[in-house]
C-alpha cells in the first residue's frame, strides 16, 4: 500500500497483535485521552516545525488570519483555524512541506480599554490571553509550526516597521500634515469613528469636536493605480465581492479639475474642485466648502454669526457614513467666485457635509443633478437649473411614492444624457461635453484633465499608548527629524496603567526627553503610535523568518515560502486589511525585501458562524439576553424550536433570530466545553461537515452528535477489526507491507475496493482542486458505511478490509487527527510518515453492474450483468427471470432498455 509504513518502534513485528494492548484495555472511544497524547507526541517530536532550508518537497504556505488575543477563543477561530489545518494536513499527506504559522495581533485599543477597565498594564493582559488562547488552539490538534510563533507588540517585531518607516520617510513616501479627527473635549484624546456614539464620546459622553492635529501618513496612493490593475490578476483566486469591493474602493475615476477664480483681500486665486460631471458644469448654482477652508476661515474673520456656524460644524464625527445620514446644513458666507464659462458670480457656503481632508475642501453644486445638492438647494431656497435633457414621465413614479408617503420627492436627474440650457454646448452628450469645455477651458488654465481616487493617504497616527511608537523626534531647532536607524527600537513602556484621559506616553519623561538626532540639543519624542494595521499589513512575511536579528524579511526565506498559497479569514477584512498588506507586500517588493507583486495567492473568506437567541425585553425597553443552556426548549417535528422557557422561573422567553455569535447576545458557544464534552475532532468534523466553508455555519449542539458518532463509530470498526486480526493470527507487518493479492476477489470485496478508490479520488479532487472542504466528510461518512456492512470470510477479505480501513483512517486524519492517527498507530503504521492513498485505477472498474427490472414500470426483479451489455441479451435474460416472468401475463408491447440502469418491460393487460 502506498500510504503504509511500518512504525519502528511498533511491536507487531510478525506476531499477532492484540486489541488489549493497542487501546490500553479499553475498547471504548475516549477522546479525552488519546486527545493529549497525540498532542503530546507532536510537540515532543516538533512534527510540524519546517526550515527555510532548501528542500526537494515543493513548498505550501497555509495561514489564517491571526487573533486579536482577546482571551478567549470563540467558534469563529475554531473554524477558521480548522480550515487551514485540514489543507494543511492535506498538503503534507500529498508530499508538500508545508508552513502553518500563528502569531498574535498584540497592539489595539481593546487592550487599553480593558486596561482602563481593569487598571492593569495592557501589556501584562495582553501576554496572559496569549498564553490561554494558544493553550486552547492546541487543544484543537492544529499542526501549527509554533516556533515561529511572534506578538507583535514585542520589540523584536515592531522594530523591522519602524525600520521600514524610515526607509519611507527617506523616499518621500511618508509625509507629515494636519488632519481632521475625532476629538473628545473632556477625555483629552481622539476617538476612532466606532468610539462616537450619537455625536458623543463613547466613555465621556461629551459632544465631540472635530479637531485638526498633526498625523503622519503613508502615500498609499502613489500605489492606486498598481493595486487597482493586480486585481486583475487574482480573477479566479479570490472571492470576486473581494475584488469588486476593493475596486470600489481604490475608486479610479476620470473627471476634471474646475478653477474658479476670485479676489480676496487683493490677492487673486481660484477655488479649485474636482467632478466627474463636468458635462453640468453650467448648472453649478452654489459650491460650497468646508468649515476650515481659507473662504470659510475668511468669512469667520468677518462675522461673528459664520464664526458660530463654522464651530458647530466643527463638532461631530468625521466618518464618512456618520456624514452622510447627518443633516446638511450650511451657511453663506456672503462670498463669491467666478464661474469659468459664463464669468456669472457664484455664491460660496460653508456646509457641514464637505470635509477639509477630502480633495480640496470644496465642491461645485449642481441641484438639479446631484440628489445631495438638490436636498441642500431645496431647504435653502437655491436656484435649481437644468442643464441635461430629462425624459418625458422621469420622476412620475418618484412623484407619486413622495406623495403617498408624504415626503418631499427628490428631484435630480442623475443619468447622462444630452445637455439643455448650456449655450454653445447644447445637444452634446457626457464625452463631446468633456472635450468641449476642456478645450475652452485648458487654455485659460481654468480646468485639467484629472484622475482621481477614493482611496486617500493611510494616515497612521493614533494617539493612544498601546501601539508601536512612531520613530520621530520633534526638536524645536530642527523640526522633525528621524529617529537613527541603530538607536532602533524605540520601545513602548509597558508597565503604564491608562486613564483614558490623553496618551500617557506624553506623562512619561523618561520616554519623552531624549536628544536630537540632528543637533544633538534636548527633543522630544514623537508619542502618537502606529495605526494597528500597520501591525497585521507584514506579519504574514516575518513568519518566514521570524528569528533573524539582521533584517525584517529574509530574502532566500521570502522566497521560498511567498507569497502565501492559501490566506482564510473573514470577509469583513475585505477591504482594509487586505488592501493595506497588499500595498505593505509592494513597499517590501520595493526595498528588496520581498519578490512578486502579491501577497496572497490565494483566499478563501470563511462564513461566520450563527446561533438562536433567547431574550425578554424589560418594562424599561431594555433587553436581557439569555444563554441557550439557561433554556429549556421545545422542537417541532423538523427540529425547529416552537417554545422556549427560563429554567431559573419556568416562564416563557422569546425565540429569537439566528445571529452572529456575540457577547452582547449571549448566544457563544465556549469552544472549550464543548471540546471537554465531545472531543476535539468531533467539534473539527461538525464545524466543516455542517455547511461549505464559505458560507455561515448554523450551530447546534445536537448536531455535534453526528460526527460523534461517526467517530466512534470509525473507532468500534478498526477495534472489530483488529480483534479479527488477531482470531486470524495476522501480523500487521504482513498486512502493511505486502502487497494485496486482489485475483480472485469475491464480489463484496470488489465493491469494498472501488467505494474505497472512489473515495480517495472523490476527496482528493474536492480539497485539491475544488477547495470543498464538507463533502469529504460525507464521503467517509458512506465508506464508514461499507466497511461497517462489510464481512470478511477469509484472509483476503481481511486484507481488502485492511487496505480500506487504512486509508479511511489517513484520509480521515486530516480532519480528525487525534483519532485517525492514534488507529493508525494501532495498526502498525507510523503517522509522521503517512501519505496521501493512491487510487488504483483497476479497482474501479466494475466487473458486474447490478440492473433493475421493472414490468410495467414496476420493479420485479435485479440482475447482475457485465457493464454494457447487449441490448437483446438483457431483454432475453429479463424475461427468463423467475420473479419477473410470473407477471408477464400478456403480449409484450415493448422493450425498453437504459443502459446500465435498467429493463422495464411494457405487457398489454
């Protein structure tokens, strides 16, 4: 057998074995103990541990996404975790070296937040749920490489990007400017868009304020156009909503910078705003600008009233969604500017809908085409002008629902189409438009061709503690100057307790005061740290070699192991951490860290998993949510819950949705309990069993008794089985090495043979080729089935029984590790050598098939014939079947044959 090495330190030698001493007299599955004993037999011989060595294997990189090390696992990391250890277990038994690393995502604000919470050092909290959740990931049999194992809040970690900023910072790529931010007037510190709730301070409850302070950014949209264009190379390889989201937004769009002059205080500039819409230009009836805009700042100078205004808008959070749901207000400022083609004068507002960090602060209006624009003219009495063609009946329907609703109907007319009221530029459509009034316009120096981006600048200041910190100092000489690469790392304090009141670091002398790089006079330290995913955009590249002191990524390693083969984790990371590791992978690439121009060959988005909630609301309006083992529950007879009540009380309790696992629904399940209750692999096998990978998982905890039972049902075949052996006096040394006589083989064990056969093919197929990672437990699920049914008479039936318990077992330790490996074991075989079974092409050939005979539709009869048989031979021998020839009591009309399928003979009657 291909897959079948002798284990060395087995004693079967060529004596028969005994069942007493393989399962330790017990005949019983107890996953509890052959659970630890697996583990600790991988980590005493460091199974999984692989060299950046060269190697005659060919490489596979398999990594999820790492944990934030919250304390606990949760369903969601079981199986996700599960998934790539089942490729990985996959790829190894296919003769890859295989790399499965894992790390932790050390730095965020949940740390400082529970730091504040619980006045401990986030780094103390932050080091003990590492050290507990990876006890619970090795409870899961991962075949995790933990020598590469890394946080990255340790400073042998975050130097190498403080490193890399540095080398940004030299090329230009790295930049320093004002940005507009969350501000919380009472706790002193900024707030990320999540921290604003209702317009206030999630923790002060005070109005927050948009506040411009210095950040540092990364030019990620020097990169725009090459993350945009190797989309195109993953097609086929990542998820297409993945793509289509980070398409969206990248955001490339063609349109055209619009000047619009004006005189100030003497001095003449023009009021710059970009549009894709050009084509409405002569519509523009208003532009409007951001509170913190040299118009708007202008205008405060001037009247105290615009003043108010501009500081009102400065409150409130300056995420974009938050924006858009906000209502718009604004005011006239009492300016105007030029309109470059008709040279009209142009009102100027400020509005609290145009952000001074988004483009030029400053946007053209045109009402009449701009649904955010027609809201605004509408509730401040603007002129609305029409400008495209609009057709007959447009906003009829529009019209009507506003009607019927009783709500004002919006009336923009968003399409392109021909332009209207526009002078010499009437009857031309969008692109005849677009090239019209650039010609006029270009020469003039009033507009350009221009390509624009969604996307803006990474800014990765955060001013919190617990993050890696930003390797600047400020000198009031000098300015900002970089910290010298060998005075690297800069090392974050760990014993700090926060308040939530301001960075801490800027209280911290000792950190704070140190001498300028420059002019060697007394500086300070920059005390904003890195945005988090700053952290998790490289980490996948350090685990190629996470011990080397001279460099953040070896070359020869990267090369071996990059990009990663197979990336897992959720689809919520679609965007923004996805997108900051592919730019991260080009910033690499670029320093000649790294080859290739992605870091991720390959993704799979894993669906989440959900469960039924149980709650009441309360005579406040609140709601109490309760834990499903608090419930008692009734089930229809499809299983669905029709009635559930409080044990504590006895009264009923509302059936609520199935919905994510969370906290706040107290509908989680402790993988821990359920991994005490029913073993390890039984909860790998439900968690990849239940649904496809990608799609969301259901969880019941009476459906955890069906891979259960599948388990010790696997288990109580391979103990009959062995006991067989020994009634037979059989050596597994014989059974494991010589070949299968397979002359002569009844037909039972012909069919045993193929169902095995198939199913090596079937399961090698969908994990290799179709990354379907459920049906394979169905299909051993069905040769369980066989070999259950199967009885051996003789020596031969006992070795095709052999062959196909065997290779059950190594295909189903993938899945089931602990006990695959341990049967196997059992019978001889030594699991660090184990390959993935060959399928014997002559096995599934079918030397009979089995055909129905049916008269007059009826089935009357089966016959075994060999595989396409004669047409007029199987009508012969359908008719002298003793049980079919009793109900032919007529003429037979007809004859119909399906090949290799069945006879079904047509009787008058």
């Amino acid at each position: 057998m291909s897959n079948a090495v002798t284990a060395d330190q087995s004693n079967t030698n060529n004596s028969p074995i005994s069942a007493h001493d393989t399962f330790n007299n017990s005949n019983h599955y107890q996953p509890q103990l052959i659970e630890a004993a697996q583990q600790a037999k991988w980590a005493s011989d460091k199974r999984y541990e692989v060299g950046n060595e060269p190697s005659d294997k060919p490489s596979r990189y398999m990594l999820s996404m790492f944990p934030y090390p919250s304390g606990k696992l949760h369903m969601g990391h079981v199986r996700n975790y599960t998934i790539s250890d089942v490729l990985s277990r996959y790829y190894r038994l296919k003769g890859f070296e295989v790399m499965q690393p894992m790390g932790w995502d050390g730095f965020g604000l949940p740390a400082e937040n529970a730091a504040i919470a619980n006045q401990t050092p986030p780094a103390a909290w932050t080091f003990a749920n590492i050290d507990n959740m990876r006890a619970q990931l090795k409870l899961l049999g991962l075949s995790i490489d933990w020598s590469r194992e890394f946080a990255t809040c340790s400073p042998e970690y975050y130097q190498w990007e403080q490193w890399l900023f540095l080398q940004l910072y030299k090329k230009g790529l790295v930049y320093k400017k004002l940005s507009t931010v969350n501000w919380d007037p009472i706790d002193n510190t900024v707030l990320a868009n999540e921290q604003v709730i209702d317009g206030k301070g999630w923790r002060s409850g005070a109005p927050v304020e948009k506040r411009d302070i210095p950040m540092y950014y990364f030019n990620i949209t020097d990169y725009a156009d090459e993350l945009l264009d190797d989309l195109d190379q993953l097609e086929g390889h990542w998820p297409s909503e993945v793509l289509t989201m980070q398409r969206n937004w990248i955001g490339r769009s063609s349109g055209m910078e619009v000047h619009f002059p004006y005189e100030l205080a003497g001095q003449e500039n023009t009021l710059d705003v970009f549009t894709t819409r050009p084509d409405t230009l002569m519509g523009v009836t208003y532009v409007a600008v951001a509170a913190e805009h040299p118009l708007a700042q202008y205008a405060s100078e001037q009247d105290d009233v615009i003043a108010q205004f501009c500081a009102l808008c400065k409150k409130g959070s300056v995420a974009e969604a938050d924006l858009a749901k906000a209502e718009k207000i604004g005011m006239d400022t009492g300016l105007t500017v030029t309109h470059p083609l008709t040279g009209e004068e142009v009102p100027v507002w400020v509005a609290n809908y145009v952000l001074m960090s988004y483009g030029s602060g400053a946007v053209m209006a045109v009402p009449a085409h701009d649904e955010r624009d027609y809201e605004f003219a509408t509730k401040y009495n603007l002129p609305i002008k029409q400008v495209i063609d609009i057709p007959n009946g447009y906003f009829d329907e529009i019209e009507a629902d506003a009607k019927a609703n009783d709500t004002q109907a919006n009336l923009a007319y968003t399409e392109r189409n021909t332009l209207v009221n526009s002078g010499e530029f009437d009857g031309l459509d969008f692109e005849q438009a677009f090239d019209a009034m650039l010609n006029k316009l270009e020469p003039q120096e009033l507009a350009k061709k221009k390509i624009q981006y969604r996307l803006r600048d990474w800014g990765v200041s955060r001013q919190r503690y617990w993050g890696c910190p930003i390797p600047m100092v400020n000198c009031e000489h000098c300015g900002t100057v970089p910290v010298e690469e060998q005075d690297l790392p800069v090392v974050l304090p760990t014993d700090v307790v926060p308040d939530g009141r301001g960075n801490p670091l800027k209280n911290i002398p000792e950190f704070v005061n140190t001498t300028c790089p420059k002019c060697g006079n007394p500086a300070e330290r920059e005390t904003d740290t890195f945005d988090t995913f700053v952290e998790s955009s490289w980490y996948y590249a350090r685990f190629a070699s996470p011990n080397d002191t001279q460099n953040m990524v070896n070359k020869s390693a990267a090369n071996k192991w990059l990009p990663v083969d197979q990336y897992i984790g959720g689809v919520e990371h679609a965007v923004m951490h996805l997108l900051y590791a592919r730019f991260f992978h080009k910033l690499m690439r670029d320093e000649n860290l790294v080859s290739g121009n992605e870091p991720f060959a390959n993704l799979m988005t894993q669906g989440m998993v959900l469960a039924g909630t149980f709650y009441r609301v309360n005579a406040d309006g609140s709601t109490t949510y309760y834990f499903a083992e608090d419930i008692d529950i009734e089930f229809d007879e499809r299983g669905q819950p029709i009635k559930a009540l409080l044990k504590a009380d006895g009264q009923p309790v509302t059936i609520g949705k199935i919905e994510k696992m969370s906290k706040s629904k107290n509908n989680g399940v402790d993988p821990q309990l359920t991994i005490d209750k029913y073993g390890a692999d039984t909860v790998r096998l439900y968690t990849l069993f239940t649904a496809p990978a990608d799609q969301t998982l259901e969880w019941s905890d009476d459906a955890l008794k069906g891979p259960y039972n599948f388990v010790k049902k696997v288990w109580r075949i391979a103990t009959e089985h062995i006991q067989a052996l020994a009634d037979a006096n059989l050596s597994l040394d014989s059974l494991n090495n010589d070949a299968l006589n397979t002359d002569d083989l009844s037909k039972e064990a012909k069919n045993l043979r193929r169902k095995t056969h198939e199913t090596i093919a079937k399961i090698d197929n969908d994990l290799g080729d179709r990354l379907a990672l459920n049906t394979p437990v169905s299909s051993l699920m069905e040769l369980s089935n066989e070999l259950a049914s199967f009885k051996a008479s003789n020596e031969q039936d006992l070795r095709v029984q052999h062959e196909a318990l065997v290779d059950l077992l190594t295909m189903l330790s993938v899945y089931a590790p602990h006990v695959g490996e341990h049967l196997l074991e059992a019978l001889g075989l030594e699991s660090s050598a184990l390959t993935y079974p060959a399928v014997d092409e002559n096995a599934l050939v079918q030397d009979t098939i089995t055909m129905v005979v049916q008269v007059n539709g009826k089935m009357r009869g089966k016959m075994d014939v060999a595989p396409n048989s004669d047409p007029e031979q199987l009508k012969v021998q359908a008719r002298t079947m003793e049980s079919v020839a009793k109900f032919i009591t007529g003429d037979i009309k007809k004859e119909i044959v399906v090949p290799n399928k069945l006879v079904n003979i047509v009787v008058a009657g």
